[in-house]
C-alpha cells in the first residue's frame, strides 16, 4: 500500500529518518563515551526500542508504570521507571513487574522509598533504585546538598532497596535559545548529578549510574562531564519543539500526520480532518513561521488553528488550488503528544507502508 | 468500592451532576420550544448519550465517522455527523454505517455531496444530508448568500441526496466576555441559520431542520430565533473554559480527574501523577485563578503547570501538610479533551463508585 491511500488521520513513521535519528543520538553518546538510555515516552512501541536497544542502546526509560508493563510486555529491558511510584495497587504491579522484567525505580522521597521497600521485602526481593535529583528544573526530585544527605540517610534504613543511580531532569533546556545556554545547563546538569552521586557515596551507597540529559541537550553529551549516561527521548522521531532547540532540523523529522482536506470554505482557506484530538495544543507554534504545524512540499501554508476535529489551513496565493480530498503531511509541534492520542503509527519506506505498529503504551498513565 | 481507592490519574464522573446537566440544558430547550441534539464528541459514550436521549434528546452529534459508528455500537441514533465525509473509505463506512442506523451527515461542497451522492447510489439508498453555513466563525461551512445558493443549485442535480437541514456553529461564542455578546452570537447564528434555510426552501428543499448552538449560548436558547434545535455537548460534564463563558459554575462540573500527590519536593510545591496526557494542554487558564484546574475543596492550590506526566501544585502555607499519596480532584479546563485521553470513564454517587464505561469513542478521528 502507498502512503497516500492511507485513511486519514494518521501517523506516518519514515523509517529511514527512524534509523537514522537513532544512528545519530546513540553516535553522540557514543562519542562522549557515555551510555544511552533513551526514554520511550515518545514511541510507547516496544518495536521502536527494540530498534533503539539493537543500536546500542543501555535499556530503555519510561515514565510510568503502565508503560513500563507494556514494554515488558514486548520483551523490552532493562528499564528504568524515571517517576516514583506511589500507592498500593501500583506497588503490588510493580512486583509482579520485577519479576518478569529487569526494572529499577526513581525515588525522591522517604514516603516513596518506604513504600517499595515494604513491597519489595513481602515480595522478597531487592529492587534497585535511583534518586532524582533537581537540577533547578522546580518539577520533581530532591533538592541537591542537604535534603539529598538527609534522605540518602533515610534511605540506609530501608530494607528491599539498593540505592545504585542519580538521576537529573533539566528541562530548563527547553527555554534556552543559544546554544551557550543550552550548553551551560548540560553542564550545570551533569554537576549537579556528578556531586549527588558523591555525596550518595560517601553515604556508602554503590552508586553505579549518573544519568542525566534530554533530546535538546544531547549534541553536547561531551559537555555532561560527569555523567555516565543520557535519556533523550523525543529525537527518534523529531518535532517543531526540537527545531525550535535546534536539535534537529526538519527533514529530519521521522513522524508525520497524514490529513486529508476536507472543505475549502474560502480561496485562502482550507479545513483539515485532524485538530487538537490528533495534534494536540502542547508546545509552541513552529520556529519557521508555519503556525501549529509544518506541511510538508508546503513551505507557505500556516496551520493557523485547531478545534477539537478540525485544522484551519491559510493558504498563500499559490496554494489556493488545494482541493478537498487532497492529502497533505504534516510535521506536529509535539510528537510525544500526538503518538499518545492514536493507537498505532504506519511505518513508511519512501511512499511505501511497511508495517502498522500498535502504540501499546499509548494513555498507560497510570 | 469508594471513590478514593481508585488508583489514579482517573477520571470520575458524579452521576448526579451529570443527570442534573443533562436535565438542565434539555429544559433550557423545552422552555425555547426548540429540540436538543446533544454533541456527544464530549462523553464519546453510549450510555451518556442514551441518558440524553431519555431526558428528551432528539438524537445525538457527532464530529467523525468514528464516533457515530461507537454510537451506532452502543445502539444509539439518530446520528448527526457535524462533519464532511471525504474519501472512498469513509464513504464505504458512511454506507454500511447507513444500513444499521439512521445517519444524516453535513455537507459543505460540491465534492464532499458528489461523493455521498455517488456511494448512496451504489448502495440504493437515500441519504439525509444538512447543508453547513458558516456564520461568521471562518471554520468550515459555506458562506450564507450567494455561495450558498450556488451550492444548492449544484446539490440539486444529485441522486442518492435529500436536502433536510442547515446546521451552523459560531465558535466565537466562546470569545465574548459578556452575557450579552454571548446573546448576540446566539441570535445572529441563529439568524443565518434561518435565513438560510429559507433561501434553500427557495430552491425547493424541504428543509426541516434548522441547526445551531453551542455550550456557551445554550442558556439563551430563547434568543435562537427561527432554529429548530441546538447542539451544545460540552454541558453534560461542564469544565473551567464553561465557568469561564458563564454557562456553569464549578459546582456544577460533573467531570474531575482524580489524582495522587507523588512528590513534594518543596514546602510550597507538590507533584501530582497526571499531567498534560490526562489533562493535555487545551484552553485558558482557570477564571477562578487557580490555573490549569481546579482542585476541589482547596481553593487556595494553584495548578500551575504540566509536563507529560507531571503536575506541579503551588501551595499556600495553609496547603502545606499535603503528603506523598494524597488524592485530590481536579476539574479540567477542558473536559471533552480529557475524556479523549482515557479509556474508561468511573461513575460516581457521593463518594461510591457505581460503575465503570468504557469510553467507545476515544481515540475514534477517522
């Protein structure tokens, strides 16, 4: 089948950026000569880290629990859950994760770590896990110096658990528009990681694992002195918020929308069959002038706005004889975003469609 | 099971609210003599929308095809489809659909008739098509007047067609600060509705149905002089952009998503486990100022921002015993974009759950 013939909306995948967006960032780590943990919140499709583990990469990284199932359920390991895991019910799935998948857990607190700890000693095991540190990001993870200290000490007490990383999220990155900036705060980053794991060491703990980095950071990976490995995870495929980081560019952006236009209500305007429930509203609109999108073989159409259902194209002169029925592709603001609201993506080879792949982690949040 | 045992993010819907909405917006219509055809892209559920049509809907709104075939499913009709069907595959759906339900769909081109015209013939049927104007949001729709006309001379010579409505929606409904902008919306949609559904009485169309209304005017339902229906959806579950456009208070919001506090990484700031995929990023901020929601019981907690899978809480001094593992209930800015997001929705009586619904529609753009 040819991706033309596709019904819209969809996702379109080009396997070759794919492979090639991968290639790339496990070369960066690489050459830094650290390791590369990329984060599956992005595909949510344990074929794509099938890929990504096969180039090298360490293990995988997901946000939460259910995604982290459901790469266990396609036979993806090792994984690390980058986000504490709290309550009963998700305790009792997270045993009977461990014992099928190699899993370790973010902790930043003593309530967090309690709670596994107890776990992990009525499932009768040893769960290893890894303290987030914030790198002045305000989101979650303990405050560097003395909170840390205060809780690594707690942590000594606790039965079930093997403290062995630090990890660090600096999604300041994102709000830098030099790359000086961007720099500076892989480097902040990678210090604030490299002086916790010390401190976890002078506590006694076997730190093994000092993880930091995002997709907008990881072309300075040599930069993260320090730090043994990173967890980039939107460069697989590419977005606009990444050509915005200047990350990447655009035609190295592997994941389309297929739309298909279906009204032509004015000569400068057109209606597309996908809105915010496909492209959702997160991020900010392109860096190239394009609006919330970027049409591809379109430099001059500004994806102008959404609703819920439908996309509002303006057209420049040249343009107008778009008709209805026309299928345009479509580079969103937000990949992750847009691979979470569909339940599989079409892998392409230049026009053709290789594979449907089911998103299977797509809406696990909790 | 009660309410806070559930494992979270979730969505919890209180059962009497809802019935109370939906009892509501049915007697707004009542009392302006006009029919209710409830947008279902809100609850994308079955068992919601048979609860509307018990209440004394006419039949129900959907945005895609997919959704009206999820309504179909759950047996519900009849099905409006506000939305051009555009392409052989759909239009083999909208034909098979069309052969278990009854089905009306809107047209606003030549093309988009030509093509139901075309597969309705195949199929031996007619199908009720309602012709979209568009007054004066610059979405879809076709311009009243002279375009108008033309459009309907040109449906005139197709077979498979019977031309029975006009619908419109006037978007900008939702930009007036003011009850009586917001009347103004209402009575100039209803107006091009009117006139247009006369101009195309004048080509010789048995118009009957003369459709607008929005959430946001469904309270000057009186003022929609000359519509025979509305079609408002987001009033079943109400949300922070409704408070916003004074359609409803927040006590009347039927919709929350249940959350637990997973981090609290400062005195001031606690984490919650959902984030911008459950909650996603659509809208403006709360009216109320409490920013990306509402946290029942706790006026004072600002929810100030997402990541994917994060939310960050601002606590005022009098919040700050919040703990790790502490549920809260948050109304949405926007609660059609939330329901999209999961896949059941939880049923609830005071603090009981009653039930559990799968959500048919989620995900269903095509």
């Amino acid at each position: 089948m040819q991706k033309y013939e596709l019904d819209t909306p969809c996702i379109v995948v080009d396997q070759d950026k794919l492979k090639a967006n991968i290639a790339r960032v496990q070369r960066l780590a690489d050459e830094a000569g650290i390791a590369l943990r990329p984060h599956a919140k992005t595909h949510k499709t344990p074929q794509i880290a099938r890929m990504q583990l096969k180039a090298g990469a360490v293990g995988i990284t997901v946000a939460k629990l259910g995604e982290a199932e459901a790469m266990a359920d396609g036979g993806i390991g090792p994984i690390l859950i980058a986000y504490p895991i709290v309550g009963k019910t998700k305790l009792e799935r997270l045993m009977r994760l461990a014992a099928r998948a190699e899993v370790t857990v973010a902790v930043d607190s003593l309530e967090a770590a309690a709670g596994i700890s107890d776990a992990a000693v009525n499932a009768g095991i040893v769960m290893p896990v890894w303290i987030e540190v914030d790198p002045g990001y305000g989101r979650a993870g303990v405050q560097p110096g003395e909170a840390l200290l205060r809780l690594g000490r707690e942590l000594r007490t606790l039965a079930g658990i093997r403290v062995t990383g630090v990890l660090v999220f600096a999604g300041q990155s994102y709000d830098e528009d030099s790359d000086e900036g961007r720099i500076l705060v892989a480097e902040r980053e990678a210090a604030t990681a490299l002086a916790s794991a010390e401190a976890l060491r002078g506590l006694g703990f076997p730190i093994e694992s000092v993880s930091a980095g995002s997709t907008p950071v990881s072309r300075f990976a040599s930069a993260m002195k320090g730090a043994t490995e990173m967890r980039p995870g939107t460069y697989v495929f590419g977005d606009l918020t990444q050509v915005k980081a200047k990350a990447m560019n655009v035609g190295e952006c592997a994941l389309t929308v297929l739309v298909t236009v279906v009204s032509r209500p004015a000569p400068d305007r057109a209606v597309i069959d996908a809105g915010t429930k496909v492209f959702t509203s997160d991020g900010e609109d392109s860096p190239i002038g394009t609006g919330r999108g970027y049409v591809i073989g379109h430099p001059g159409i500004e994806v102008a706005w959404f609703n819920e259902e439908h996309g509002v194209l303006r057209l420049p002169p040249e343009e107008r004889e778009l008709k209805i029925g026309d299928k345009l592709e479509i580079v969103p603001v937000h990949c992750c975003a847009v691979v979470n609201m569909l339940d599989v993506m079409h892998m392409v080879q230049g026009d053709e469609v290789k594979d449907v792949l089911p998103i299977a982690g797509r809406g696990r949040v909790k």
